[in-house]
C-alpha cells in the first residue's frame, strides 16, 4: 500500500519521484489516498454535495460584547406565523420556513444564555438577540504522581 522501499531501503528505486510529473504524481497520491482513507474520502464528498444543495436563509449574524444578534430578510409575513426558534448553547435552530421538517441550522460565534433571548419582525427582518454567555467555569485535574510497576 505504502511505497515504504523508497525512503532508503533500496537505493536503485532512489530517483522514482524525479521522474514522475506532476500529473502522474497527483494521480498515484489520490490512489494511496483513497487505499488508506475509503470511507473518509467518500464521507467528505457527500457532506460538500449536501451542503451545496441546502437553503440558505442569507441570515448575517454577529455579536457584541453582551449579545449575538442574528438578522434574517423576510419577504413574506406569512413565514413569520409558522416560524419556530429554539436555541442552544452554540448554535440556534429555525423550523418553518422551507417546505422539509429538517432546521435551519445557524452556528454561533460563541456561547449563550439559557434565558433571555427575544426576537422581533419589523420592516421585514427578523432580529434574534441572545445574551452571551461569558462566565468560563474552569475545573482543576490533578496529576496523580504515584510510581506504577
């Protein structure tokens, strides 16, 4: 699987690579490549074709020092009688705006409250305000220094 003869085991296989191009070097990596890493490769090109083909909501989202806001354009009033927010400590999830039962996902640049948020529609935005959460607990691990046999 792994030319492991070509880092100086044998010497006569030495100058393989200064005869390759770069074409032909590219495809015999891909092929090691995919030996090694099958299901990890083929993982990767789902997820890209999945996230090509999701809805977006052109939501902007940024943050303050106290609050991360999260503004999404909508064109239709009706959307916003449907619409359900829920929220996390990292990301934040909207049900009822596209057709599929899936969430609209949104990942948030840091963590927030349990308590607090609030969301306003006026001029055909929604506004989502969540309060951040800036409190790091921090616990101590002591390191056991007893001798094992």
């Amino acid at each position: 699987m792994f030319p492991w003869n070509f880092f100086g085991a044998n010497r006569k296989n030495q100058d393989f690579f200064d005869k390759l191009d770069e074409d032909s070097f590219q495809e015999m990596l891909e092929k090691w490549m995919k030996q090694a890493f099958p299901s990890f490769l083929d993982a990767n090109t789902n997820k890209q074709s999945e996230t090509t083909s999701h809805k977006s909501l052109n939501e902007t989202v940024f943050e303050t020092h106290d609050y991360i806001y999260i503004r999404i354009p909508i064109s239709e009033d009706e959307i916003i009688d449907k619409i359900k927010i829920y929220y996390s400590l990292n990301k934040c999830m909207i049900t009822g705006v596209f057709d599929n039962e899936q969430p609209y996902t949104i990942i948030l640049p840091s963590t927030v409250k349990k308590k607090g948020a609030t969301a306003i529609y006026r001029d055909h935005v929604l506004e989502i305000k969540i309060p951040k959460y800036s409190d790091w607990q921090f616990s101590e691990i002591d390191v056991d220094t007893e001798n094992q046999d």
